[in-house]
C-alpha cells in the first residue's frame, strides 16, 4: 500500500511539473509569438509610411515638371500664391483607407513640403564625371536651377504609429537649341553621297535613318541621341543602305585630338566575346539572339549613342509638343493675341525689337514695309483693311509706333527663279550691312529714326538702348531680333527690278532675301553691354546671298593670325570679328557668291526659267539654321533630301567649298516653300561640304532670342531621419512652404 500511494504521488508531483513547464512554454510563445507580430506589424507600418512619403514625392516631382515644361519663365513666389496640388488632391487617392484596402495611412498622415528655386546658375555637364556618361546633356552648358521637396508620412494603428521621412531634388535644365550641331523635331535622315563628318551633338524627337553612299563614310565624332530610334534603314526606299557609319567612343587613343570611331559594322562582340554576326542598330535584337542595342551600344560606344531604350526623352521647348509640325511651326508666326501666354512668349515675332510688316497686294505693286517698335502695335495694324491702315499710320497717336529705316536698307522691287519651287519669287531684300551701320550709333544722318512731334517728321534718333517692356519682361529698344512679318508669302507683287534684264514683271511667291552680310548688325560691337548678335525671323522663306558673318573661305583671321588658303579649314572655328546669329524661317535657301555683283544680287537676271543654272562660287556662312523641310514620301519615293540638303541650294555648286559653321535645327515641315527637294541638275549641283559645329555656340555665345530647351534631372533623394527632417525644413536657405 505504502509504495502504490508513493508512486502515485510522484505520478502526481510529475504531471503537476509538467504541467507548469507547458504552461511556461506556452507563456514563453505567446510572448515572443505578441513580440513578433508587434515587430512586423511596426515594420509593416514603417514600409507603408515609407511608401506614402516616397509617393508624395513622386506626384509633387511629377506635377512641378509638367508645370514647368509649359511655363518657361517661373518666379520664387508663384508656387506661395498657385501652390502645387499635390498635397491637397493625392492625399485622399494614394492610399484609399476603405474597407479591404489593408492601408493604413490616412490623408492627414501625409505632408509635403517644396522649397524656394535656388538662383539660376550655369553648369557644364562634364563628359568625364562618371555620374554623367549617360546623361543626354554630356558636353554641354546648361542654365540650371533646382527645387528641393520633402515629404512625410505617418501610417497608424490602435496603440503604435511609424513616421518616415524622404527628400528629393529636381535640377531643371535649360539648354539653347544651338547647343546642337543637328537637332530634329521631326524624322531625321542622313544619306550623304561624298564623305560626312558631323562634328557636334546630335539628336532626334523621334526616329533616325541613317544610311552612307556606296564606298563612302559617315561619322559622328560626339554624341548622337534619340528619343525614338537609330536604325540604318531609309525612309525612302529607292535610297541605297550602305552601313560605312561610326560613332564616337569618347577616346582618343592616338592622342591627335581627333575622337575615335567605331563603326556598326566593325565586327562588334558582346560582352562575353561572341561576335553578333551583323550591324548594330535598335533592332539589333531582332538579328541577334540575346543581345540588345542598349547592351551594345553601352560596351561599344560608352553611352556616346542612345535611344530611347536608354532612357533618352524627347528634348521639348516649352509650350511646344515634340514632333508636333504644326505646333513647332507657330514659333516663326506673327503673334495671336488670343493664343496660349506661354506659347506666345517663345514666338520671335514677340521677341523682336524691330517688327518689319510687309503687307501684301494682289493689285500690283509692293506697299511700302511699316516698322513697329513692339509687335502688339504690329498685331493692331495687320488686323485694318487697307484703307483703315491708312488712318492709322495718320493718326497723330500712332506716330511714335513706328521707326523708319535708313534708305538702302530694305529694297522690295526684286524678284528672282526658284527653280526647285519653280515660281517666281518677289523678294524683300534686306541690306544687313546697311543695317550694321544704322545701329552702330543713335545719333547720326544714317541710323534708325523716331517721330519727332516737335517737328512734325521722322527725323529723331531712335534710342535703341532705351529700356522697355516686352512679354512682361524687362528689354532694350534693339535687342538684336528682327522679325520679317510677310502678309502673303503664298502671293508675289507685279514691280519693275533693277537686276539685269529681269525688267518688270510678277511673283507668285514673297521671300525675304539677305545681301551684303559679310558683317551683320550688332550694337554690342559698337557698345559694350548692349544686345549681342542677331537674329533674322520670318514666318516666310528666307535666300542667303554671298557669305554672312564671314569674310568669306580662306579670308580674315583667327586670333589676329590670317587665315590665308586653308587646306584643312578650321570650320569649327569662329573668326575674328563673327558674332553669334541666327536666321529662323520657313526654308533656308544658299545662293553663293557669284549671285552678287557690284553689291547688287546680279544672279537674278540668269534665274529665269530657261536659263541654265548658275556656276556657284566658294561661301561661307557662320550662323545657326532653325527652319523646316519637306518631308520623304514614302509612298511617292520622295526623299527630304536629309541633313546633307538642310540649307536648300540652287546653283552649279560642283567642285566648289560651301563653308558652313553654325547649328542646324529643323524644327517642322515647311508650310510656304513646300516643293520636294530634287537631285536633278537643272536645280542645283550639291558643293562640297566643309561644315562644323560653331564653337561660340558650344561656349554658351548665343545668338538674341534663342529658344530654350527644357529637361529635368531628378537627383539627391533620400530617406532621413527625424533629426535630418527637422534640421531641413527649419533651414531658411531653402525656405520651405508646405503645400
């Protein structure tokens, strides 16, 4: 009895220890297993918050680029007064807190903060910083100015809450339209017949085709980028697709100051030594199992060829779409006093400091040009009838309006044959060399003259340094810009010429034509720190005749040095006494040197229709290109004549140099000169092409009224703690305003 009731109580003792033991375990996992959920449910919270503050950045970084991207000229204060509305309409939509949706961060858990933009600051992107081989911009001069955002945001449950905190920075980057050797708006092509070298930044909004002439070559000896992509293809089919094209490395091995080249069809390996077996272009991966153009390029040209797989966007001036025609076109048009603020103060007719209108006239003779001071007065006026143009010009208030030109400075009595159009064309032919010298001074018998109510005439001397308001923006009376208004491009004038035996008669079309250019009109050559440069726009076409700010090929000197006969002209190499210009139109048309004589364009009594075509002479002009073409018809095999044909030509150029520095931007197809270019030798013979990429413009030497590309480049995010965050945002440098 004594040991059953003794084992029993061990049983008992046993159980009971057991029992306890389990009981401690149990209390051990329901401990750790609380403290477990309280540390996933904390991080669960924390990546929700981190989230949400990351999500603010992204909306308020979104809506600031979209802003600014249709705003070119932005102030401190705008953002206090039209905050951003990011803060006010995400913080509902970006984690809905409805049944099921597992969210746990409430609109009131969200803030947003954006700063003051800093000064604007110029920034060279330096092709040697690792942080910017890929960087679009690489090489070139960017007006930059930055906005910081920080955000925070709280997710919350009964009894425990997380704060996370994160920063990030927009650099907004502007760059002129002449930072590029070549720039298209539209689809850009290359089909040189001789040799090509392209020496500058190249890029596209939308597609490149580039092809080389049998035994010839076409190279690229700086960056080359495209928002679309870069296929050795033609849009033309009758075009032939050779593939003797290569691009720069960035290197220069052999120490000669000449970029190194590779060409697509190089026998190019990838990254583990097999060779691809065919050229490199964006569909690479199509012919080439498991290789990419953006993997090849990358290796190959070390990010000095891009696509748009690569990240590379359309390069858009604000306002204005990319690869929209019609929408770039409207920046060579007369202004529209009902039409989009921002889109009207990228236009050069608002820009300009002397508006030329140049009325048309189905009866017969060309009315006499009117110039305004301000192009509002010029919108005003183009709006009457004929006879209420009349009245106003009489009206004592309209007086001081407008400016009169010394004479010789705008002839319209001419006309010559454009063969490739094949019309007649009246010209307005404008003297920049008389011009040169009516703004060299204010005071004296050949400059600009102003009303003077005193005397009743036109006889004061127009202040061309006075200050005045233009778009809302502070200006001079001459601010280097000279806007062409043609009523009618589409209609010519019956007049009397005084070329050769061109005698009387009638165009169909109205251009405008530049004589005697060798120097151009710029005030700062005579007054230092007035406007620099100039610029010549005009919603019509535009013929170039002789050379233009240039004394033209193996003429004038470099750094005081004579240039004498180059052998191997330095193009890209501005010469003593050039200055920065532009010349902004429908269609830019050459006639070389051998169009003028005696300071007169003499070429025009030998443009007629059964006249055989001129023999060219060597020319060069220094000058940055914006104007249009007319596009390949692939249905109708039209090709748009490619880069190579950009400046449109119209002589027997064979044998003979055109000289060429400058920046050539095609922005739309043109809507005035609208014949297809022709290769056919009765229209012109192509020269040989000496061109570059002019340096001033590379060195930030822009020409008056030089529209502006806009990018952005997000940088410096961060994640901070709430130390950091509140250090920040107390930091009245950056002087945040909560939105």
């Amino acid at each position: 009895m004594n040991s059953f009731h003794s084992n029993r109580g061990y049983a008992l003792a046993t159980v009971l220890i057991f029992s306890v033991l389990l009981s401690l375990t149990a209390a051990a996992l329901l401990k750790y297993s609380g403290s477990e959920f309280r540390l996933n449910q904390r991080n669960n919270l924390r990546f929700q918050a981190k989230n949400g503050a990351e999500a603010m950045l992204e909306y308020g970084a979104s809506e600031i680029m979209m802003r600014l991207q249709k705003n070119l000229n932005f102030s401190n204060g705008e953002l206090t007064g039209n905050p951003l509305t990011t803060g006010a309409t995400r913080k509902s939509t970006l984690f809905p807190t409805s049944a099921g949706s597992y969210n746990n961060v409430g609109s009131s858990g969200l803030n947003f903060w954006v700063s003051q933009y800093t000064e604007p600051t110029t920034r060279y992107v330096d092709p040697a910083d690792p942080g910017n081989a890929y960087d679009p911009l690489r090489g070139q001069f960017a007006r930059t100015q930055t906005i910081r955002l920080l955000a925070s945001a709280t997710s919350s449950v009964p009894g425990l809450s997380v704060t996370q905190y994160a920063t990030q920075s927009i650099e907004i980057r502007d760059v002129s339209l002449f930072n590029y050797a070549i720039f298209y708006n539209i689809a850009m092509e290359f089909h040189p017949g001789p040799n090509m070298t392209v020496t500058g930044p190249v890029h596209s909004n939308v597609d490149t085709y580039m092809t080389s002439n049998t035994g010839n070559t076409l190279e690229f000896l700086s960056t080359v980028t495209s928002a679309g992509r870069i296929l050795n293809a033609a849009l033309d089919s009758s075009r032939t697709i050779g593939r003797n094209i290569s691009f720069t490395n960035g290197l220069d091995v052999n120490l000669n100051n000449v970029p190194d080249v590779i060409g697509i069809n190089s026998g190019i390996t990838n990254a583990s030594g097999t060779s691809l077996g065919t050229y490199v272009d964006t569909n690479l991966g199509s012919r080439s199992t498991g290789n990419t153009f953006a993997q090849i390029a990358s290796q190959v040209w070390r990010g000095n060829v891009q696509d748009s797989s690569m990240g590379i966007v359309a390069q858009n001036l604000p306002a204005i779409t990319a690869n929209n025609s019609a929408d770039a076109h409207t920046l060579i048009e007369r202004p529209d006093s009902g039409g989009n603020a921002a889109l009207e103060s990228q236009k050069y007719s608002n820009k300009a400091g002397l508006y030329i209108f140049q009325a048309a006239n189905s009866a017969g003779a060309p009315p006499a040009p009117v110039v305004f001071k301000v192009a509002a007065d010029a919108v005003a006026y183009r709006a009457l009838n004929t006879a209420a143009r009349v009245t106003w010009l009489a009206t004592a208030a309209n007086k001081d309006k407008i400016v009169v030109l010394p004479t010789g400075v705008i002839n319209t009595d001419r006309r010559m044959r454009d063969k490739r159009e094949g019309q007649t064309v009246s010209t307005i032919d404008i003297n920049l060399g008389a011009l040169r010298t009516a703004v060299a001074n204010t005071a004296s018998a050949t400059n600009i003259k102003a009303w003077d109510s005193g005397a009743s005439t036109y006889t004061a001397n127009h202040n061309l340094d006075a200050t005045v308001t233009r778009n809302g923006v502070t200006d001079t009376a001459w601010n280097g810009t000279v806007y062409v208004d043609v009523e009618n491009p589409n209609e010519g004038y019956t007049a009397t010429s005084d070329i050769g035996s061109m005698g009387a008669g009638t165009g169909t079309k109205t251009a405008v034509r530049l004589i005697n250019g060798a120097s151009v009109p710029n005030r700062n050559d005579f007054a230092t720190g007035t406007a620099d440069g100039f610029t010549l726009a005009t919603n019509a076409a535009v013929y170039i005749v002789g050379n233009l700010n240039s004394p033209g090929p193996n003429t004038g000197t470099r750094g005081g040095t004579a240039v004498g006969t180059e052998t191997n002209p330095q193009v890209n190499i501005p010469k003593d006494g050039e200055d920065p210009v532009a010349i902004v139109a429908d269609a830019v048309n050459i006639l070389s040197n051998a169009w003028v004589s005696g300071g007169l364009p003499a070429g025009d009594a030998t443009s007629g229709n059964n006249a055989s075509t001129l023999n060219a002479t060597p020319t060069e002009i220094s000058a940055a290109f914006l104007t249009g073409n007319v596009p390949t018809n692939t249905g109708a095999s039209t090709y748009s004549g490619g880069v190579e044909n950009f400046p449109r030509f119209h002589e027997n150029w064979s044998g003979d140099q055109f000289r060429y520095r400058g920046s050539m931007v095609a922005l739309f197809n043109s809507t005035v000169a609208t014949a297809p270019w022709s290769n056919s030798s009765t229209v012109y013979s192509p020269p040989t092409r000496v061109w570059g990429f002019n340096q001033m413009f590379q060195q930030g030497r822009q020409p008056p009224g030089t529209p502006r590309i806009r990018s952005f480049r997000r940088v410096s995010f961060a994640d901070l703690t709430q130390a950091q965050f509140n250090t920040l945002l107390a930091n009245t440098t950056f002087g945040f305003t909560s939105m």
